[in-house]
C-alpha cells in the first residue's frame, strides 16, 4: 500500500503562491511540482458572500468552470439543500 505523503503548510503557501503568479494552470504546477492531480485545489478556495443569491451561485459555477477546471469535460458537483439548486442558476 502506498504511503500518504504530507507536506509542511510553507510548502501549500508557496505552491499557492505560485500559482497565483506564474499564470499557469493548476494541472500544469501540478504536474510541474510533481504533485498528485487535483492537490493543489484542496489546499485552497473558500468563497462566502453576504447573501445566498441565484447570481452569487451561478458567479461561483463560472469560477469553477472557467478558472479551476477550464481543461474538463465533465465537471461533478456535490450541492447541499440551499436555494440555489434551479435551473436559473446555473452559469
């Protein structure tokens, strides 16, 4: 069975940096750094807003979309039971 590999909160905050500056692609630092595919988006990305609006939502899915995951296909998203699950919201 494969050790889980861990890393210090310094090596999360550069990687982080590093991502904001380089311009690159999640999966190309990613690949760059050596690490897993998808590590780098669990290290990060809270958003909150004041309210719970339908363009709060669909703002947040364009983000998603067009930023985080520009390269997928299919993109599969786990909501809870709040009021933004209507067709109106999606981006």
């Amino acid at each position: 069975m494969l050790e889980k590999k861990t890393y210090s909160e310094e090596f999360k905050r550069e990687a982080l940096r590093l991502l904001e500056s380089s311009g690159k692609t999640v999966a190309a630092l990613e690949r760059e750094l050596g690490l897993s595919h998808g590590l780098l988006r669990g290290w990060r990305e809270v958003n909150a807003t004041h309210q719970r609006t339908h363009a709060d939502f669909a703002n947040c899915m364009k983000e998603l979309v067009d930023i985080h995951f520009p390269e997928a296909q299919v993109i599969g998203i786990v909501l809870d039971n709040l009021n933004t699950q209507y067709p109106g919201c999606r981006a």
